[in-house]
C-alpha cells in the first residue's frame, strides 16, 4: 500500500486538477506532446505567473475555470508552464520553463500558445488577458487553424505585435526617464499613449498605474493617487481578479501615513 501511495503521488504531480476534476493540466510538455500525438488534438499552453501577475489570474478565473472552458477543454492537450515568484518551484522545473520560454518567444504574461502536437510548431498565440468573456476567449482560440493559411496569417499577426511591442518599449523608456526626472505630466502622457487603445477592464490598468507612478513620484500625493484607484475599481467591475488586486493596493495606499507625518515620526 505504501508503494501504492507513493506512484500516485508521482502522477498526480505530473498534472494539476481543477477544483471541479474536470480540467486536467500538464505540466510537461513532452508528456503534453506524446498525449497530443496520441489523441490526435493540439497542445493548449497557458505560460501564466499564477501567484503574482494579475492578468494571469483573470484569465484562469473568467476562462479557464468556467463551464464554458470545461466543455471545450476535451478538444485540446492542456499544459501549464507555471513561473512563481512565491510558491515553490522544484529547480528543473523552473529550468525547463525558463528554457521553453526563451525558444516560444514569451515576452509576457499570461501567454497562451496552440501547438502542433507532432512538430511543436506554434499555429495560435494569445497575449495577455483584456477582460473577454469565456465564450469570446473560446471563439479567438478557435480562430487560429493549423494551416499553412493559419500559420501564414499567425506570422503577419506576430509582424505587427513584435512591431506594437518596439513601440511599447520606446514609450515605457519615456515614462521611466520622466519617473527618474519626478515629471509626472510627462510620465501621464506616456501611460495615456501606452494605453491608447485599450478598452474594458484592461483600461483599469491606465488609471492604476498613473496611481502607482504618482507615488513614485510624489508620495505626498496620495489623495490624488486614491482619486486614480478609484477609478481604476470602476473600470475593472465585472473582473473579480483584477477588482481585487486594486482593492489591495488602495486599501494599503489608504492606510499609509503621509509623508509628512512620516519625516515627522523619524
């Protein structure tokens, strides 16, 4: 019995479980792949921070624990590559992951990837998580076909996102020469060109950060900054997620001493 107990502990630690036992997720992607050639169905790859990056924990709540998401799940092989910043990570696995993401290209997260089971190749990439519906997020994945017409258009797409991300960069470049310089106008303007085209619960993240940077800068500031909060909540309803994690950050920007009282007490 022991012996018992001891094997299934090592296969259960090959995948994880949603809390519904419905939704099986790898955690290795040769495992994903031998599974994905056997059942003939493509590999699913969700590259997620899962304890700290909230867009990651928006997906997996709106998506990928939804009743929507768990009777389309059949249709693919599931893998998490997971990348804590708390929870514990054995070291070959974090080697493995860091290494998978370096060859997929992964810049950012959540990034989910649709694999060629047989070869590995990438035919379907999502990145990030705007706020979509579960039904929605389905329907995009369902969009990428495993063609040449498929991957064809996947690269013109990935064309124009390596060209946005440059663009990205040269903005945020501008922001921390204006937080370096404590220019808020100048850091506003470029959080406001950053975001130019967001919508939905994502443009929680414009006001938000124009919080977080303003106390960066001025940490006097906080009526200001709590003005920019709630906003950002108002924005963000409907993502429970994303909700709690602007909560958070108000209540413990609320609760802070002003700076002034702050010098005082040193």
């Amino acid at each position: 019995m022991p012996r018992l107990t001891a094997i299934l502990a090592l296969c259960l630690g090959a995948l994880n479980l949603s809390a519904a036992g419905s939704v099986v997720w790898l955690t290795d992607l040769e495992a994903a792949q031998a599974q994905g050639v056997k059942e003939n169905k493509p590999i699913l790859v969700d590259f997620t921070g899962s304890d700290w990056c909230p867009p990651c924990k928006s997906l997996h709540k709106t998506v990928f624990e939804s009743a929507e998401f768990a009777a389309a799940s059949s249709k693919y092989v599931l893998l998490e590559l997971d990348f804590p910043r708390s929870k514990p990570q054995a070291p070959e696995v974090k080697k493995k992951n860091t290494e998978l993401a370096k060859k997929y290209g992964i810049n950012g997260y959540p990034t989910v990837l649709l694999l060629d089971a047989k070869t590995g190749e990438v035919f379907g990439r999502s990145v990030g998580f705007g706020g979509m519906t579960a039904k929605d997020y389905l329907a995009k994945l369902d969009s990428y076909k495993n063609t040449p017409e498929g991957k064809a258009s996947l690269a013109k797409e990935e064309k124009e996102r390596s060209s946005r991300t440059e663009k990205s960069r040269a903005i945020n470049q501008k922001i921390n020469d204006a937080i370096t310089a404590k220019d808020f106008k100048a850091a506003e303007a470029g959080l406001t060109e950053l975001f130019v085209d967001a919508s939905g619960p994502r443009l929680a993240f414009l006001h938000y950060n124009k919080a977080r940077i303003l106390l960066q800068i001025d940490p006097s500031a906080k009526e200001q900054a709590l003005k920019y909060l709630d906003e950002a909540l108002k924005v963000a309803e409907g993502d429970a997620g994303l909700t709690q994690t602007i909560k958070s950050f108000r209540d413990r920007t609320a609760s802070a001493k002003p700076a002034t009282d702050a010098k005082k007490g040193s």
